[in-house]
C-alpha cells in the first residue's frame, strides 16, 4: 500500500490506484468528464486536475491517469488546480456552448462568458470518448468509432455505414455526458428488420437473457422488460452482464445524476 496526503488528509491507495481512485476513498469529488470506473483513463477532459506537490516543486496533473506515489501531497482544491480546471472549462465551453453539463460546471466555478471562439453553436461532442470506449471495451462490439482529424473529429458508424455488430444495448447513450449520441431510429429499425431467429431482444445479445425474441418490435423505450431490468439493476445492464465492479460503476452513476441535476 502506498501513504499519501489529500488535502491534508492520510489516506493509503493500492499501489497503481489513481489520485482520483484515493480521493474517493476520502469522500472527496473531484469533477470528471471523461472517466468512467469501468473504463481506462482517457485523460481528455482534463476537468480533473490537481495540484501534486513533489520534493517541493508544484505540477498539475489529471487525477483520473495519475497513480500515487508513496509520500506525494495532493491538493484537490487549490488556487492553481481551481485556475486549471477553469481554463479547461472555458475551452469546453467554446466548443460545446449549449450542453447542460458544461454550463450548470462552469457556473459553479463562476464562468460567465466564453473567451474563446466557438466554431459550432450547435456542436454538443466534447470528445470524451466514453462512447467510442464502452462500445469496444465492455460491450465489445467495437460498432462505433472517431472519425476525422483536428478540429473536424468526431464519433462516427464505421466507414460511416450502419453499423452490423451494433447490439442496440443503448450503454454509447447511457454514458454520454452531453447527450450527444443518441440511439437512432435506424438502429432499431435495423433489429426490426432482421428475419425470424435473428430478431433477438438486447437483453438477450447482451448475454443477461438466456436466447430471447424481441416481441416488442425493438421499442426499447416503451418496453417493460428493459424497465424491470434498469429498475432492478440501478446501473447499465450491461456492466452487470460483463461482471465489472458494480459497486464503482453504481457510485459514479449516482456521480453523473447530480452533476447532471437529474
Ligand atoms: S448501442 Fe451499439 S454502438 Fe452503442 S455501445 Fe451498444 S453496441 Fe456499441
Ligand atoms: S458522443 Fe458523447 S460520449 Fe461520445 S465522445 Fe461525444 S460527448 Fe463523449
Ligand atoms: S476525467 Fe480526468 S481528464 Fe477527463
């Protein structure tokens, strides 16, 4: 185990544990973005920044891809990772003006106007990957992908067709912070389409169901299965079906409604 102090506070983290995987041992919050529990730090965000100061010289670094070291002093809410944080906001801000997450963030830490140019008022990406991600390291159908370069990026079907390993399990929709990906009608459209034994329910894709037929023409939304199922599993299904650390997973979930204000 490795020592460390947060915010004045003594708190020992696994060696390779994150700054922000001990901090949430302490009870405290430090914004994210871009992290899910489930999911290898991306650092894209960098919403999460922290003060670290080591052999007396200070640095900034993301909590979510920063693991402790032994004797390190961290500062979650300092002058210099407070300005940080901001800067990063304000940039978030330029590109992704209208989201509600972004703004209800910036407005907690007093951001008023945008500084920076915003090149697409309508533009609600803010790149964080979380889609792209869970789509090919948990549900493991790779069925969505990032596109283009620079300033053009963004999250797109493979060779911009619908996508065929797409299992509609909704987990891309779940986890987006902005709301940015939406399930298509032609998503389900194309389960709705698929012959006979090939009609199978998601949950039944999923792995959760044992071999199912869809009796409700991919309505998903109005279906009383996936209701009983979300109800029952308080989190995404499929981070049951794939045996990962719930009670994190749950933890972050509860996370994301109350900076969403849902
Ligand atoms: S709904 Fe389709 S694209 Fe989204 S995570 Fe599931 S399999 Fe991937
Ligand atoms: S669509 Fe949503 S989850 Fe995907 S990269 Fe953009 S903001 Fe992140
Ligand atoms: S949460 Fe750390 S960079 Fe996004």
């Amino acid at each position: 185990m490795i020592s460390l102090k947060i915010d004045g506070k003594l708190v020992k983290a696994e060696r390779g544990a994150t700054i922000l995987q001990a901090a949430q041992k302490l009870g405290l919050e430090i914004p994210t973005l871009c992290h899910h529990p489930a999911l290898e730090p991306y650092a894209a965000c960098r919403i999460c920044m922290v003060e670290v100061i080591k052999e007396r010289k200070s640095e900034l670094v993301t909590a979510c891809n920063t693991a402790v070291q032994q004797g390190m002093t961290v500062w979650t809410k300092s002058n210099r990772a407070l300005a940080a944080r901001k800067m990063n906001l304000e940039l978030l801000m330029a590109r992704a003006p209208k989201v509600k997450i972004i703004r209800a963030m910036a407005a907690e830490y007093g951001i008023k106007k945008i500084r920076f140019p915003v090149e697409n008022p309508e533009e609600d990406c803010i790149l964080c990957g979380l889609c792209v991600r869970v789509c090919e390291s948990v549900v493991g159908a790779s069925a969505i992908c990032f596109a283009n370069r620079g300033s053009d990026r963004t999250w797109s079907k493979p060779f911009d067709k619908a996508s065929d390993t797409c299992i509609a399990c909704g987990v891309c929709t779940y986890l987006c912070p902005t709301g940015a990906i939406q399930m298509e009608a032609e998503t389900a459209q194309q389960f709705r389409e698929r012959p006979g034994e090939h009609r199978e329910c998601r949950y039944s894709l999923m792995g959760i169901l044992p071999y199912a037929l869809c009796a409700n023409s991919f309505r998903c939304a109005q279906c009383e299965v996936d209701q009983r199922f979300r109800d029952h599993m308080d989190t995404h299904p499929i981070f049951v079906a794939r045996n990962c650390d719930l009670e994190s997973v749950s933890a972050y979930h509860e996370f994301l409604k109350r900076v969403r204000k849902e």
